[in-house]
C-alpha cells in the first residue's frame, strides 16, 4: 500500500509539473500582456515601486507535500466548475431572485452574518413603509369629512322634520298613525323640492333634486312585509273572545296573500327573486327582501293621491310587521351616492320602532385628477401585493409548516387576502354601477336599488380599514430588531398565562352580575333589555359610563344595591388584579431588557458606511495630487510638454497600474500624439483643481457633520463603546456573491474585474494572485498545525507510558517485601522474570515504538537488571 501510494504521489507531482511547464510563466505572461497592446500592470510591482517577491520561488516546504499537490489540483478543478456554474444565466436569475425577495425569515438560522441582516432588514422596512405610504394614500383617497356632511344634512332633513300638527319627528315616533303623518309630511317634503325659497316654481330641468343639489335616481319606492292572522296561538280561556293573532316577524309566517283591493303591487306580494331584493336586519327581527311594494312617482303632484290612496284602504293594518321607504340620490358636485333606507317595525306589543340606515358611499372611482392619482396608487399597490404573494410563497416554501407558527405571517395572510378580496369587488363595483346607471337612465321613472351595492361597498370600506389597521400594527415585525420596540409583545407573551386564569374569574363573575341585571332589570331598564345588551352595560360601568337613577328607579333596594356589590368585585379588586399582573410582567421584562443587547444597531451600521465615504474621499483626493505631482516632476525639463513615457514612469513610481495611467493620459491628449502640449497641461490641470476644491468642499462638510453628531452626548454610544470587542467601520459588509467581492475588493485597495472599478493601484488579476497564495499558505499552515497536534498526541502517549512504568516498578517492589520467606536465588529469578516481561511488554507497544523512531533501543531502567537484584 505505501509503494502504490508513493507512485501515485509521484505520478499526480509529474501531472502538476507538466502543467507547469506548460502554463506561461509571469514573465511570460507579462510580455504576452505588452505584445497583444493591453495595460495589465506588472503582478509583482506595488505601490511603492518595489517588487514582491514571486510566491512560487518561495514556497514552503509544507507546500511540496503530496498532500498540498493534490489539494491545490482538486481546488483548481473545483474553482473552475464554480465559476461557470456561477456564471450561468439561471444561476444568475436565481441570484437576482433571490435578491429581490430575500427577507430575515428566507435566511439560514446557522448564518450570523450581522450585516446581512441590517441591510435586509432595512430594505424590507423601506419597502414596507412605501408600501404602507401607498396604502395611507388609497384610504385616504377614498374619504373624506365630507362624507359625514353629507350624510348629517340627508339623516337631519328626513328624521328631524316635525309632523304639521304634533310637531313630533321620525326619531319619536310611536304609533301606525305617525308613519301616516310622516309620509305625508316630512317625506313629501324632503323628496319633492318644486319651489325656491320665495315660492317659485323651479323649472322642469330642475325637478327631481334633493336640496336643489342632490339627483334622485329613479323612483321611491314602499315596501311592507306582513305575518298570517293564524300566526300564533289563543290560549283556551280567550279563544272566545279574542278571534285574532299576529305573533313577531318571521319568514315561515310571512302573510302573502293579496289584500284590500287585490290588485296592483301594493297589494300583491311580490318575493325577494321577483324584487331582486336583499334582506334587511332591524333592530327586533331579520326581514327578507319580498313584499307588497308601491313606487311612488316623480312629482309631488302625482304622488300624494298615491300616499292618500294606500292611507284611505289600510294598506298598514294589523299584520303590518314592517315598512321600508327606499331612495338613492347622487350629488355630482362630490360625487357621491346616499343609499337611504327609512324603515318602521311595529312589533307585537304595538306601537311603533323607527330606524334609519344613510350609507354615503362613492361609487363611481374615477372623475376627478385626484380620483386618477388614487388609480394609479391602487395600480402601485396591486404591484406591492404580487410582491408580497410571491414572497410569502418563496417563505412558505422554505418552511413549510412552521410558517404558521408566527403571528407575523399569519397577519401577512390576511393583510393579502383582504386586499385581494378589495381588489376583485373594486373591479366588480365600477362594471355593476355602470351597468346600473345605463339602464337608470333608460328607465327613469322605475326604482333604482342600490342597497346591495352600497352594502358591498361599506364592507369594502370596513375591509381596507382592516387591512390598514394590520399593516400598522405590522411595523413592530421589522423594528423589532430594537430591544424597546419589543416591550409591548414581550409583556403580553409573559403574561399570557396569568391573564388567562385571570380571564377565567372576571368572566365568571361577569355573567353572574350579568344574567342577575338581566332578570331583574330587564323589563325595565333599556340598557339591560337583553343579555347581549347587558353584558355591554356592564363593561360601560367598568368605564364609567352608567346611569345609577334608571337603575335606582327600577328598584329603589336592589338598583343600588346590584350597582355597589358590582362595583366593589369587578373594579375594586378585578380590576386592580389585572393591572398588578401587567405591572409586575412590565418591571420583569424591563429588567431583562437592561440585561439584554439589541440585536444590530442601525447606527453603528450606518457610521460604518459613512467612514468609508470618508476613506474613499480621502483616496480621490490624494489620487488627484498624485496626478497633479505627476504632471509637475514629469516636466523635469520645463518644456512644457509631457510625453507618455515621462508621464507613466512617474506614475508607475506612484504604484498606479497602466490601465488607469492610459485612460487618464488619452483623456486630455486630444490630438493622439502620445504628447501633452502646454494648452493639454493647463486644460488637465484646471480640471484637476476643480475636482479637488468639490472633493475637498464635500469632505469638509462631512467631517463638520460628524463633529455636531460626536458634540451631542449619547449614553448609548458611550455604553457601546465601552464594549469589548467593538469595532468602527472595520468590518467588511456582504451585499450577495458578486457583492460580497466588490466590498473585499474595497477593504483592501483593489478594482473589481467585473465592474471596472479601480480602486487603486493594484488590479484585478494581480489580485487574484495574490488572494490563490495567501490561499495555499494557510493550506501550508494547517498542514504544519496538524502535524504539531499530532506530535503532541504522542507526546501524551508517552507520559501515560512513564506512568505505568511506574506502576510496574511499584509492584516490584510489593513483590520483594511480600515474599520476605522465600530464598535468595527465588527471589532474584522471580524479580528477572518480572522484568523481562515488562521489557518485552515495553518493546510491543507501537505507540512507544514510533515514539523512539530514529533513537537507540530502549534499555532497562536504571537500578532494574538481574545483577543489581
């Protein structure tokens, strides 16, 4: 095995010298450089005008190891196969992939690199703000106060009217008769303005309006819903004298039967589908969307025999359970739509409800230049939202189901799924309402519905509101990174266990109080005339918000007596519990946070970017009086001409390469006469002047700035400073692969081959070079390392052989005082025996042997041969 082993060693140093031979030498290399016309400087001059010393005449010996030969082939081979891997077009797609949706989240948990961080965690928080910028506008866009206007004028004109003879309004109204007056009143007033001010007639053009500004879109229109007479049941005792009963609203019960005078709309039921309805929730029961239905018409004039008509032949009578008075009008001066629906439950137990519901909605988008700029910000925002698809896709993918684990991400899912669902009805709202106002327009005179669209639209609203309400909230994911941001979710995670067993008691004893209102207070009290209702007027007390005289009215004992008992458990000791635990969890995590570094610091990343615009200032400004040196010491002679041989040995002395030395030089040589004339000199010296007075005026400004940030005491850059371990701008930062080199190359004074950026004397290859050596003498180094280790194993290995050495003498001589009885020539033969065998033991030991390579044999210990004994 050593022979093949050998030979194949000795074969693969054939292979490298034949390469060798083969590959051009520098110099080679360097005249192959001069012949073919290029500006590659010369790999072993530096800055200084030396030269260095050539790597391969001065290897270690570590470095001819066979070990190093195979090493250096495989890393050559493997260098290559990177290379082209690196170079190919879907590797480069996966980078620039990679670089657009790379996130904290998609890196590797065993990658600690600080500055990956910072810069990622900067780009997805200046992505997210813009984002978020762009979102604020959408919002913002879509609302505004004159949305409560609007709606405060429409609500104010219909429910605040009085009745002409008991000055009553919508608000109160009480009874059947009352809805009779409204209608007649209030209603034909507010949808019929016909006359101005001083009681003239309005034009024909003009009819139609609400407030002489809004445009009633079609037509009214009345709708009722009724239940069955047999809808309930007469207990026994009354059935003789109570032949009727109309029980509460609902739709199984639902009278639709025609009535009165059994013809027409009014009197014919017509169901939802008919109608093209919706439902309506009230405030006793939930209504469908069918009914008896009359359209008013479009002048006062017409309409009132229509009221008088409906009045006349009890259109409202016992089985009445409902009444909706529905209307939409537009007003083109802002552009928004008011949805109003009127509505009056009479119950059961008689009497009279009222509701109203004005939705003030936009919905046609886009007049107006801002409604176009607020296009092109839902455009932008749509953009962002395949962004954050794809990213959250890419994440999902790398982790699969521990994605879900972080409250994060889930509110990542529901800020994109609600902005999807607003996406799609934005489009279906703006083909719906254009349909809608196409055949308005063709039909006049019939009911315009847009209760469904305006309902979608509110929730709409309600949607982006969520949406914008998360994505807030959402900024704490990115500022986390700062140990402060983190108090407010690091003290609910503490004490999430407490207040769970806190929530435990406080509900415990808030439905007892609860249900204990309710029972007795219930038929009395409005605020506790339901359990729902209850629950909420008990949180209202807890927020001070009650009335104690309706309480104490309702039962002059018990009122106060429930109020005081709630108050005492519920905000004297419940609600100081659960302020002690959040106090108590706040103090701990305040501590821990003392204790506890944030995990990069945006300032020192930052001072580190701003050290090197220093550095890189500094260097133009001594490369510009290189330059202006050179152009002094080459015309030695004062001939005010410069040739390009005086004008490149000069630089070169400088340590300048001959790429950077030709473009400067043909930059102002402007008739290619390889000469600069005295107009040449003056024209480059000038530039030159003028680009050291901005590179100056800019550097002063810098370093004016850092002296008013350094004038300005900070404890905690004072605390940082103070750390072991810290640094300034000496660390190198990693943008990517190609990145990653360019700042290396940066840091120690090299131009990037792929960039063309010199950035000083030494170029690209020869940095390359030089990067390949230091890479073998650290291979040297660790073959030398490992060789020193393994001397050292032997080293043990022979400390642990003295010490049985030692052993085996001791039990010598426990052999000669045990065996006092014996004879002489016994003893003296058993001791021989002893250690011979010991010597013979000694001598098979490998470790031992190879220990003692190269020394003499091993002889017995002294004082320990047959003789002596």
């Amino acid at each position: 095995m050593s022979s093949n082993s050998h030979r194949n060693n000795r074969t693969l140093q054939e292979e490298v010298e034949m390469s060798n031979r083969n590959r051009p030498s520098s110099a080679q290399s360097r005249q192959a450089w001069s012949d073919d016309g290029s500006d590659r400087p010369d790999s072993r001059q530096g800055r200084d005008g030396g030269f260095r010393e050539d790597a391969d005449l001065a290897l270690p010996a570590a470095m001819e190891s066979d070990n190093y030969l195979n090493t250096v082939c495989v890393q050559e081979r493997d260098e290559v196969e990177v290379q082209d891997n690196s170079n190919g077009c879907w590797a480069k797609f996966k980078r620039g992939v990679r670089s657009i949706w790379q996130t904290k989240d998609m890196q590797d948990e065993d990658d600690d690199n600080k500055d990956f961080k910072v810069v990622t965690t900067i780009r997805e928080l200046v992505i997210y703000l813009v984002f978020l910028l762009v979102l604020v506008v959408l919002t913002f866009g879509m609302n505004s106060e004159t949305y409560y206007y609007y709606t405060k004028v429409m609500s104010e004109l219909f429910l605040d009217g009085q009745f002409a003879d008991t000055k009553n309004t919508f608000r109160g109204m009480t009874t059947m008769q009352d809805f009779w007056r409204f209608a007649e009143g209030p209603l034909m007033d507010g949808l019929y303005w016909e006359k101005w001010y001083n009681g003239q007639n309005v034009s024909d053009s003009q009819l139609g309006y609400v407030f002489h500004e809004n445009k009633l879109l079609g037509v009214p229109r009345l709708r009722q819903l009724k239940v069955r007479n047999d809808s309930c049941e007469v207990h026994d005792d009354f059935k003789n004298e109570i032949k009727t009963c109309y029980d509460a609203y609902a739709e199984s019960i639902e009278d639709k039967f025609p009535f009165g005078k059994m013809n027409g709309t009014a009197w014919v039921y017509q169901t939802e589908d008919e109608l093209d309805g919706w439902g309506h929730e009230g405030l006793i029961s939930e209504y469908g969307g069918g009914g008896f239905v009359q359209n008013l018409l479009l002048t006062r004039e017409k309409t009132e025999p229509i009221i008088a008509d409906l009045k006349q032949n009890l259109w409202l009578d016992r089985g009445t359970r409902v009444v909706f008075v529905d209307f939409t009008v537009y007003n083109a001066n802002i552009n928004l739509f008011c949805v109003i629906r009127l509505v009056v439950e009479f119950p059961a137990t008689g009497g009279a409800i009222p509701s109203w519901s004005f939705r003030t909605v936009k919905l046609i988008r886009y007049v107006s230049i801002g409604d176009y700029f607020v296009l092109a910000c839902e455009g932008i925002f749509l953009l962002f939202i395949i962004y954050y698809i794809i990213e959250e896709a890419l994440e999902i993918a790398k982790h699969k189901c521990q994605y879900f684990k972080s409250v994060w991400n889930i509110l990542d899912i529901v800020v994109i799924v609600i902005s999807v669902v607003c996406t799609v009805f934005n489009v279906y709202r703006t083909i719906a309402v254009g349909n809608m106002l196409e055949s308005l327009l063709q039909k006049p005179d019939e009911f315009a519905d847009f209760e469904f669209l305006s309902w979608a639209q509110v929730l709409f609203n309600q949607g982006i509101a969520f949406a914008v309400f998360f994505a807030w909230v959402k900024i704490f994911k990115y500022i986390s990174f700062n140990k402060t941001m983190t108090q407010l979710s690091s003290t609910i995670a503490n004490c999430a266990k407490d207040l769970a067993g806190f929530g435990v008691m406080f509900f415990i004893i808030l439905f007892a109080f609860a249900q204990l209102g309710y029972l007795i207070f219930g038929t009395q009290v409005r605020d506790f005339r339901s359990f729902p209702d209850t629950i909420l007027t008990l949180f209202r007390i807890i927020l001070g918000d009650f009335d104690f005289h309706e309480l104490e009215a309702a039962h002059r004992v018990l009122g106060p007596l429930y109020f005081l008992l709630y108050v005492f458990f519920v905000f004297f000791v419940l609600l100081n519990m659960f302020l002690a635990i959040i106090n108590d969890t706040y103090s701990e995590v305040k501590a821990d946070l003392e204790n506890q570094e944030n995990e990069f610091e945006l300032q020192d990343y930052f001072k580190k970017g701003y050290d090197k615009m220093l550095d890189k200032l500094k260097f133009k400004r001594d490369k510009i009086i290189d330059i202006q040196k050179a152009i002094v010491d080459a015309d030695a002679n004062a001939d005010k001409q410069i040739d390009f041989d005086e004008w490149k040995r000069d630089l070169k002395e400088r340590g300048y390469a001959d790429s950077e030395i030709e473009a400067v030089f043909a930059k102002y040589d402007l008739n290619n006469d390889r000469m600069l004339d005295e107009e040449e000199i003056r024209k480059m010296q000038e530039e030159l002047e003028g680009q050291r007075m901005a590179v100056d005026k800019e550097f002063e400004g810098l370093e004016n700035k850092e002296g008013e940030a350094a004038a300005r005491p900070k404890s905690s850059a004072r605390r940082r400073s103070a750390r072991p371990g810290s640094r300034k701008g000496s660390s190198r930062f990693s943008f990517g692969d190609d990145s990653g080199d360019d700042s290396d190359d940066e840091d120690s004074g090299t131009r990037s081959g792929r960039t063309g950026r010199f950035v000083s004397g030494v170029s690209y290859e020869e940095f390359t070079v030089l990067s390949r050596r230091v890479d073998r003498m650290e291979h040297s180094i660790g073959s030398i390392v490992s060789k020193i280790d393994a001397v050292l194993v032997k080293l043990e290995a022979m400390e642990k052989a003295k010490l049985k050495r030692r052993e085996t003498m001791g039990k010598i001589l426990d052999s000669i005082t045990e065996s006092e009885g014996v004879g002489d020539d016994e003893k003296r033969d058993q001791m021989e025996k002893l250690v011979r065998e010991e010597l013979e033991r000694w001598d098979s030991e490998p470790s031992i042997q190879q220990s003692g390579r190269g020394a003499s044999p091993r002889s017995p210990p002294s004082g320990v041969n047959s003789s002596e004994v």
